[in-house]
C-alpha cells in the first residue's frame, strides 16, 4: 500500500515521513485545522523534498483560483478536495487533484468509482479527528483505486491489507499532538503497510 501522511506542519516532521519510505505528505491549508500551515512555510518544507515523493495540499472550501495560486507558491503536486466540488469547479482547477468522500453510509463509497479517490469517515470538521470508517462497507467493493484515511494506526493494517487498498493516508494515528508526529509511530505505520 502507497502511504501518505497528512498534517506535516515542520521540515522536521517531513523528513521522518520520507526516510520513514512515505510516498506523499500532505500539507492542510484549512486555517481552521490544528495542522493548519501557510503556504510560504510548505514551500520552505516542500522544495526541500526529494523528486519522487508526492506533494499534497488539503483545501475545505476554497475557490478553484486560490488553489491553483497555492499549489503553485508551495510547490505542490496534487490537491485534495475534501468539500463537494461539481464538474464546472474542476473545469477551472489547472491542478491535478484528488477528491474526497466523506462517507455518512456505504452506497458514499461507490461515488466517482472510476477514479482514484479519497475515502474518509464524516465528520463535521473535515477530518483529523480520528474518527474510522465502517470498514465492513468495503467487503465487496474493488478498492483498487481507494485511498483509505479515518483513525487509522499502525496495528490495523494487516486486517485491511485484504481490501487491496491503493494507498492510506494517515495524521492522528501517527502523533504526539496536532501538528506534530511521533517518529516511532511514523516509522510503524509504514512499515506495516509496506511489509
């Protein structure tokens, strides 16, 4: 499984990320998160990154123009869209992007079935809260092109590791406290979902 963790919020915590084997880290420009980080500091933490890892922003109801405008500034690869978004909004998203369900009930899951996507369990402030998702909904679903995130810890791994999830996406599960990772938890969340 491709790992990705969410909320870096120092260079520090980036680079445990990367030599920990993360494929993605995710920077939050949700200013109402705790892990909440402006994009002239991600773009300190970002050029520093190697090439081939992936540059995540996290945006809750913003315009597709300031998107574009931050992903730019902060040297960003993808966008994740964690607020509903129709077809004319993405027609003026220059990004390449990834969308997020924010699933309330299993027929959520099955939405944009043909894309890669971002399934998280809902809730009111957008994620981050370590709040999992009925893992059950997933039995008969082909969850070759889903990124699993939602309370997610390095010792749940192997009992979704039959799910044949694209990847994993993680913020809570691998802290101290918002904003910032816990190195060992870091290091055991990847390597579970590697190994």
């Amino acid at each position: 499984m491709r790992v990705k963790i969410c909320g870096i919020t120092s260079a520090r915590d980036a680079f445990t990320a990367v030599h920990a084997g993360a494929d993605a880290v995710g920077f939050i420009f949700y200013d109402k998160s705790p892990r909440y980080i402006t994009p002239k500091n991600a773009k300190k933490i970002s050029i520093l990154l190697p090439p081939f890892v992936q540059k995540i922003g996290v945006f809750v109801n913003e315009s597709a123009k300031n998107i574009d405008k931050i992903c730019k500034k902060a040297k960003l690869n993808y966008a994740q869209l964690h607020f509903d978004v129709d077809e004319k909004f993405l027609s003026k998203l220059k990004t390449p992007y990834i969308k997020v369900i924010r699933a309330r009930q299993k027929s959520d899951i099955m939405k944009y079935k043909d894309e890669y996507r971002l399934i998280d369990a809902f809730t009111e402030n957008f994620g981050g809260e370590g709040k999992s998702i009925d893992l059950s909904w997933f039995d008969s679903a082909d969850c070759s092109n889903i990124i699993l995130a939602g309370g997610l810890r390095a010792d749940m791994l192997d009992g979704i590791k039959h799910f044949g999830f694209y990847g994993v996406d993680v913020s809570s599960g691998v802290e101290i406290t918002h904003g910032k990772k816990d190195t060992q938890k870091v290091y055991d969340f990847i390597k579970s979902a590697k190994n």
